[in-house]
C-alpha cells in the first residue's frame, strides 16, 4: 500500500470555440420549433426568412478570410474565431465561394447564427470533418453535402435539425410551382429555404424555372395519386361508421381527409358505452401521413377500443396503449401516436381525462362559458418511453358539450398561428349547447391538413 496519488488526467476539450466566452452579441433567438420537447403531430415549421446582408462587416471579413484560405490552400478553416462576436452575429449563411476551398480538410462552424448551408459547399471535394456544432439555428443541409465524399465526421446539435429522432420536429413542407415561372436568383427563403437555385441538387443540371424536372415531377405525382387512393378506402374502412347510441347523450363526430396534396393521414375516433351510466371517448393521430399512418392508425384504434372496453381509467389506459405499441413491437412500420381519452360519468358529472401529446378538449357549459381541459402532458404513446399517464378530474354540469378534436383542427399550414391560437377559434366556433353540434361548419374552421 502506498499514499501516493495517480496523477490527474487532463482530457483537452473538443469545443473550444462553442464555449467562447469573449462579450458581444451571439445567436439570435429561433422559435421554429421546440429543443426542448416532442413536437405534435402536424406541427407546421418554416424554413428562416433571413436574407444575408452583403455590405455587413461579418460578411466582408468572412470573404476575406476565404480568399486568403483559396490562395494559401490551407487545409483547416475556421472563420469564425477572429471576428467579433457581433460580426459572427452578422452571418446567417455562407457566401458561394465556400466553394473555393477544395483543399480543406476540416471546416469548423461553433457557435455560429447561421441559418442555411449554400449547395456550393459540395464544391469542398477534401472536407472530411464539417462541425457546425451549437449552431442552433441550423436545421437542415443541402444535399449538395453528398457530393464531399471523403466526408466522414461531422459535430452537430443534432436536437437542431429538422426531423431529429428525439423531438421530432416535422420537415418544411415546400410549395409547388405549378406553371408559375419563378426568378431563381430571387427566391424567398422562408418559402424554399434559400434565396436562389441555379443549378439541380441531384443531377447538377441546371435547374428548370418551373420547378422540378418534368420526368420527375410526373413520376412524384403518379406515385402520390396511387398512394392517396389506397389510403382513403383503408382509412374509411378502419373507422366507425357512427357512435354509439346513448339515451342521456348526444353525440356527433367528423372525419375530413387531408387535402392540398397532403396524403391522407391516421387519424381515429371512437367511443363506447360503459356499464354504469359512463361513456368511454378516445381520439388520436398517428404521426405521418400515407398507408403506413392509415395501417398503424387501424392498429391503435382496435387496441383502443378494446382498452375502453375493458373501463380502464384514462391514464390507465394510455400507459397500456402506449406499452401495446412500442419500438420493440412487432410491425415494422412503428409509428408514435398523440392520444385523448375521457371517460364520462353521466350519474356523478365526473369526467376523467388524460393526454399523450395531445390537444386539450374543449368543455362548453350551459351558461356559454367555455374551458380548456388541460391534463398533465404526457409524451405520445408509441414511443418506448414506458412513461405513467396521470388522470384529471373535472366536473362536468348536465346539459354541456364537449369537444375532442386533433391539431388539424386549429393548425393551417398557409398561416402563422400558434396551437393557442388556434384553440381559441375553436372556442369561438362552438360557443353554445343550444343546438346540435355542427360538425360539418366546424371542419371549416380551419383548414385541416392532417
């Protein structure tokens, strides 16, 4: 035995230049899309309306810092340890002549405000190591990247990016041309992610004013034609035909397939009469669209049903639905789910509810008063996360309605508004229990495109 201590090890930190602490403006703030936590399904995101001023100090030096890199082919480039904190904030994308530097090996982006990557970066034919890490406003990359193909380590805040496994923030849904000519070297960034497009990203041709080859653009929309009528006749078929008949309860319900060339999607409703004077009432939406989201959908609803069935409560029955259909199921086109479930007591008034990711429902009273019937926020099932749903309890008067619905309901993906927003137009539209629910008027609150 001896007292003697091991000497302490020393590990060198491979991020210098996202923990730089020098003052000065950073990244600007970006609310496209939570960091933080799961997305909803058919949560809309847009691409950064940024335009890059080209007569900013930022912008200048980093032409500079290019042209001296080009000329000296040096092998590693970062451009962004010497300017200044506030010139870094000036740089939201990076100029075409990134594409100059066909002898860099190692291209480092720390920290940086940028919002898109230009496709000339496929033009770096050495770069081997790409590290944009912390930049949190980067949420996507052009396929031009392919074209590095030594390509083999890349550093990124992967929580960042469109379509991350972890919060899954659904991609940017790009507009169709149609027959509109468009000004190539004038596009709006927030609607095509960059501001022009001079050549194909696929075949390096250049890129036609209409939109996408023709061959390829027929080809797509054969494809989406015989997957749309496949999905709607599976979809219809999985779904009630009506709701059960209550004495003591009214009930009404509407399903709209998606439209404006969305594929349809998987969406479910259902509800059953339970002994004892209660009513059991789900509704859920499979995250994607096409026959894969129809087929899990029709998985989810008869497991569903059979749970309400069985009058489990609320989060009893989420946490047995999301253990039904988890990663490690059987299928192999798994797909996560938002759900609701409520369980009404039509004796006591008592209503039980739980969420898994969902949208809250609405409860309208007699009076005309209306509430969101806010539960704890569970993530959605399907997910693996063996999480516990908790129940809420809310008191329900005699002679109220209410409303369960999914986000394509209070989401319109031609407008800019939030899920609170949207909620309270629904609120708007189903102010009063005096009459029959109008489902027909109230799929047209917004249009749905999930």
């Amino acid at each position: 035995m001896t007292d003697e201590q091991p000497p302490a090890q020393v590990f060198p930190n491979r991020f210098p230049e996202a923990m730089d602490s020098r003052p000065g403006a950073r990244q600007d703030r970006c609310h496209c899309f939570s960091q933080t936590r799961v997305s909803l399904p058919g949560r809309v995101t847009d691409f950064h309306a940024d335009i890059q001023d080209t007569s900013a100090p930022g912008w200048l030096r980093l032409l500079e810092l290019i042209d001296e890199a080009a000329a000296d082919g040096r092998e590693e480039f970062r451009p962004l340890t010497e300017p200044s904190p506030e010139e870094r904030r000036q740089l939201v994308t990076l100029p075409a002549s990134i594409g100059r530097l066909t002898a860099v090996r190692t291209l480092v982006l720390y920290g940086s405000n940028l919002v898109r990557i230009p496709p000339e970066i496929g033009g770096m034919t050495s770069l081997e190591e790409f590290s944009p890490y912390t930049s949190r406003r980067l949420h996507w990359f052009p396929y031009e990247i392919t074209r590095c193909g030594r390509l083999v380590n890349s550093t990124v805040s992967t929580r960042s990016i469109y379509g991350n496994y972890k919060y899954r923030p659904p991609f940017p849904r790009l507009l169709p041309t149609g027959d509109t000519v468009l000004d190539l070297d004038g596009l709006a960034p927030a609607h095509w992610g960059t501001t022009a497009a001079r050549t194909c990203g696929v075949c390096t041709g250049p890129a036609p004013a209409t939109g996408p080859h023709p061959a390829m653009a027929v080809d797509n929309a054969l494809l989406y034609r015989r997957e749309r009528l496949a999905t709607l006749p599976l979809q219809r078929h999985l779904l009630p035909t009506r709701l059960p008949g209550i004495p003591w309860a009214r009930s009404a319900h509407r399903h709209l397939p998606a439209q404006n060339g969305t594929l349809a999607g998987g969406d479910w409703y259902d509800a059953v009469q339970l002994p004892g004077g209660r009513v059991g009432m789900t509704v859920g939406d499979v995250m994607g669209h096409g026959l894969g989201a129809a087929a899990a959908m029709g998985r989810y609803r008869s497991s569903a049903r059979a749970l309400l069935t069985v009058g489990l409560e609320p989060g009893q029955f989420l946490t047995r639905l999301d253990g039904l259909h988890g990663p490690d199921d059987a299928t192999d086109n798994h797909l996560p789910a938002t759900c609701v479930c409520a369980v009404y007591d039509g004796v006591t008034g008592d209503l039980g509810l739980a969420l898994a990711g969902h949208p809250p429902p609405l409860l309208i009273r007699p009076d005309g008063s209306t509430d969101t019937l806010a539960a704890a926020p569970g993530p959605p099932v399907g997910m693996g996360l063996g999480h516990t749903y908790e129940n809420a309890h809310r008191a329900v008067p005699s002679g109220s309605l209410l409303v369960l619905y999914t986000d394509g309901m209070i989401e319109d993906r031609s407008a800019y508004f939030d899920l609170d927003q949207g909620i309270a137009m629904l609120r708007r539209a189903v102010h009063s229990t005096e009459t029959p629910p109008d489902v027909t008027r109230l799929t047209h609150v917004r249009p749905a495109a999930s």
